[in-house]
C-alpha cells in the first residue's frame, strides 16, 4: 500500500488487479475487506428509493429513475474512487437512489448508488465511487461538477 498527503490528511490506495481504491483512513483499511470491480461479483437485492437527503429544488426529479442488474454491474465497473470531499462539493446528492448487496468471494456489501453520479460501498469501510469522467450520464440525472470547465 501507499500513501499521499493531501491538504494534510493521509490517504491511502490499495491496489487491487490493477485499479486503485480509496481508503481516507489508511491504518483502519488494511486488512478490512474492499470490493474489487475486476474481479467477479453478484448483485442482490435491488431496491429504489427517493427519501435520500436532497440538493434537488424538484421533487419530481426521480421520476422513472430505476436502475436495472446491467446498468448496476455497468456503473460499479466503470465508476472510480473518489474522495469524500469531491463527493461531498462535486455530486449533486439527490433524493433517488437505488440501494442492493453486492457479493463477491463470500463477502458483503451494501452498495447504494445515486442519480447523482455517485455511489458508496460499505463493508468495513465506506468507500465512495463517481462518474468522474462522465462515462454514464445516460444513466444519472445530474453528473458531476467540474470547476475548471466553469459550470
């Protein structure tokens, strides 16, 4: 594993087939279980909801937002690691979210993705993912915000 300093705070990659994962808090990561999306896994469990704490002004928002099992198996492939301060500043938090498990080698994960272009995954750690490179914006309905393009 490695380590950056960033604004004073440690953070911490695991490398997993490739890809790196996210932990803010480095010493509490190791050892703990952290999905890998290039290795199999299974969905369960799909529930959709529209009772998240919003940013939305319009409540009609989530209307017939629904994610199916390949647009599910779609995002956790293509979504990266994110902080939780680009989650918090750059995703839009919108009521419409659609929750299931993940399972992977045994292991559980509560996975709760939203129309907002972002998702966190929770198992011993909270994990938070984004459409950072605006691969999905056909399946969200708000993606993420970019300062330096001035939106």
């Amino acid at each position: 594993m490695s380590t950056l300093m960033i604004a004073g705070m440690v953070w911490g990659y695991v490398s997993l087939a490739g890809e790196r994962v996210l932990a803010e808090d480095v010493e509490s990561s190791i050892g703990k279980l952290v999905f890998d999306p290039m290795q199999a896994f299974e969905v369960m469990d799909i529930e959709h909801f529209s009772d998240h704490p919003s940013s939305a002004i319009d409540s009609g928002i989530c209307v017939g937002w629904q994610l199916g099992m390949e647009e599910w198996i779609w995002i956790l492939k293509t979504m990266q690691p994110i902080t939780a301060t680009d989650w918090h500043y750059r995703y839009s938090h919108l009521p419409c979210i659609s929750r299931g498990v993940v399972v992977q080698a045994e292991a559980r994960f509560e996975v709760e993705i939203n129309a907002g272009a972002w998702l966190m995954i929770v198992s011993d750690t909270i994990l938070y993912y984004g459409d950072s490179d605006r691969q999905l914006t056909d399946v969200f309905v708000d993606e993420v915000w970019r300062p330096e393009e001035g939106e």
